[in-house]
C-alpha cells in the first residue's frame, strides 16, 4: 500500500480473512456488517453525532496501533528506520504505519484495505506470503540493511516481525515444517526461558515449548507458531476490553471459559519465578471460522523466569489482580485443580544452587498443599551434586 495515499483516505474497510466486517470513514461514521466477526479489542457505534464519530475514529486509531510494535522494544529504532518510518508516538501515526501494512499481524486474521483497493486475503496473507528471512537481522539483531537487501524484502516480509509485540529482540523465521518465533536478548533471558521451558514440560498444562538454536552466532531460543489460518489469539488485554465494552466481569469470563489452564498457569509462574505475566503474554485461542473463543491459548513466554526468587512470596500475580502475591495465587490453584506434576524436575538442570533451592522450596509448599509426600530441599540438591 502506498504510505502516501494513506493521509488522503476516505474509507477503510476492517476485514477478517475476505469478510467485510466492518466500514469506517475518514469523519467517524462506520457502519458494522458482522458484529460477531469485529476484533475483540475494538468498539464502533452507530451515530452522526460528533462525539461518537470522535471515539470511533479514537478506537480505531487505537485498534490499528495495537497492531505495531511498541517503542520499548529492542531495536525498535532499527526497525522504524529500516521500513522508512517515523519514529511515530501518537496513537494515529502509529496506526499510519500499521495501515501501511495492512494492519497484517501472525497473531489473527484481521486486516484492512482502502475503498476500490483490489486485494484478497489470499494475496497478502502473512502464513502464505512471508517467505524471506532477511529482515531477522534487523529484528533480531538490530543490524541496518544494505540498499540491497532493502529492495529486495516485501511489505509481507516485513510486517510479521513489525506486528509481534514485546520488549525482547524476536524474528519469525520460516522453516521447512513452519514458522518458528526466534527470541534473543541477553544469555540470561535465554538460559531462564529454556530451564523454565524443561519445567513446564513435567506439569499437565497446554503449553508451548522452547529449544535451542544459534542466530548470528548467538544462542538464541525458539518456539514453533501456535497460530494458523485456522485459529488465532486474543490477548486478555483484547478481552478486557471487550468485557468492559459488554459489562462482564473479566476474571469470571475467563474462568467460565478454561478454569483449568488460568489456575496451571498462576501454579507455573510461581514454580518459575516469572515476573512477566502481562496481560499482552496470556489469552485466549480463538477459531477463525466463527471469531468464536476456544480456551485459553498454550502457556508461553518463560525468559523473565527466575526474577521473582528474592522471596518465597514472589512478586504480584498479575493475572489474578488485586492484592494477591503469586505464592497466594498458586495455593488457590492448587486447592482448585490440584498440582497436576506428570514428571519429575531434575536438580541438576539448575546451574544455579539459590535457583535450584528457591524452586524446590516452592515446589515442596505447593505440594504439602496439595497432600503429597516430599523429602527435604537439601536432599534434593544435594543427591544431584
């Protein structure tokens, strides 16, 4: 789509796959064709009067912004830079550069496309079309691409890593059986994500796990996609928008939906130690034939474990608000569900001994909880020494 053009629209259709779902114009008149079918974080009203014409324009701006990286990612000025844009801060110049891009994203199937603009999601769909991983040396790296490579990238190439949210460095890369998201950062961040991965493996929660592999030179974690054509996710932030925007309570409708992996996931970021359980890292698995929620989508997420081990009450559980610490969190759960352990964690996985110990002693609190025999944290330790 040409950037220049976008300052003169007049009326952008909101499309899920080839559905018009929705039509805005330039003055904040819409009109909505398949309510079920908006995207879960985005609210238009019917009206001429100006206010309500002011907050559509105000929500879709929002919308489209919400589809583009944020400025505190890493390399996030390279980025900018390298697609030839502004170092855009206001909700409306973000969501410029996303329209760019057709608002393309590898989380859903939401796009959008000016009036008379010929174009079929088949033409432009990212699962389809991003075949080049030239741009991960910016993404991952932060390393500026020659005139060269510059020209020879798509506006499809580009859009997956520039619509992936998060503050650490991430590329999506196509391999043979599919994309992969790769994730770098610092040693630590890479270490803490792949032990916490090998933990939540010996759990019975839906999750996605992470391996090795090497970028550039750099060890570097990686995970296979969880999105397709077929389903997508929707963050809890979406969620909680649309619950508020429906007046439902966000914590009983996630409940109601899937009790099981909300409790599983508070019981694991205590076990971990996870300080990064916002609400744009957890949600929902949503069916793309019907926009339909499914359950929540596979735990992910795991380098900021480890960063809540200063005491055995770690740090506010994010997820279930209010005043509750992740210790108080992961009781709760286990009274609900149990501990669900399927495997064994093995000590000698830790390099760490004050990890090693703070895990196990977690572990040995949940698991008196739940009625489990346990032997003591220096048997543990000391039988992998």
């Amino acid at each position: 789509m040409n950037r220049r053009s976008i300052k003169d629209w007049s009326r952008i259709y909101i499309m899920h796959k080839d559905r018009r779902v929705a039509t805005i114009h330039k003055n904040g008149r819409c009109t909505i064709y398949f309510p079920s079918f908006m995207p879960y974080n985005l609210y238009l009203e019917k009206g001429d009067d100006l206010d309500t014409r002011l907050s559509n324009l105000s929500n879709f701006y929002y919308w489209c912004s919400s589809r583009l990286l944020t400025l505190d990612r890493k390399y996030a000025k390279e980025i900018m830079n390298s697609i030839g844009a502004m170092q855009a801060v206001t909700d409306k110049d973000r969501a410029m550069i996303s329209i760019s891009y057709h608002c393309l994203s590898l989380t859903d199937v939401f796009w959008v496309k000016m009036n008379r603009e010929e174009l079929e999601y088949s033409q432009i769909s990212l699962y389809r079309h991003s075949l080049s991983n030239a741009f991960a040396d910016v993404s991952l790296r932060g390393i500026s691409l020659t005139v060269q490579n510059a020209k020879s990238i798509s506006d499809q190439d580009v859009a997956g890593d520039i619509g992936t949210q998060g503050v650490a460095p991430k590329a999506w890369i196509r391999r043979e059986d599919g994309f992969y998201l790769f994730k770098d950062g610092d040693e630590r961040d890479v270490k803490a994500e792949l032990l916490a991965s090998k933990i939540v493996d010996c759990f019975d929660i839906d999750h996605v796990s992470y391996s090795k592999d090497c970028f550039s030179g750099c060890e570097v974690s990686k995970c296979k996609i969880i999105t397709s054509e077929e389903y997508g996710i929707v963050p809890f932030e979406y969620v909680s928008v649309y619950c508020e925007n429906h007046d439902k309570d966000p914590l009983e409708f996630v409940l109601k939906h899937d009790s099981y992996q909300f409790y599983m996931m508070n019981i694991i970021d205590y076990l971990i130690g996870n300080t990064d359980r916002h609400w744009g890292n957890w949600g929902f698995l949503v069916n793309n034939a019907n926009n339909k929620l499914v359950r929540l989508h596979p735990l992910m997420d795991y380098n900021k474990a480890f960063l809540s081990y200063d005491t055995i009450e770690g740090v506010r559980c994010l997820p279930r608000g209010e005043d509750y610490t992740q210790k108080q969190a992961a009781l709760e759960a286990v009274g609900k569900i149990g501990l669900n352990q399927i495997a064994e964690v093995r000590p000698e996985w830790f390099e760490n001994d004050a990890e090693c110990r703070m895990f196990f002693t977690r572990l040995f609190i949940l698991k008196d909880a739940s009625g489990i025999s346990y032997p003591t944290v220096d048997e543990v330790v000391s039988s992998s020494r």
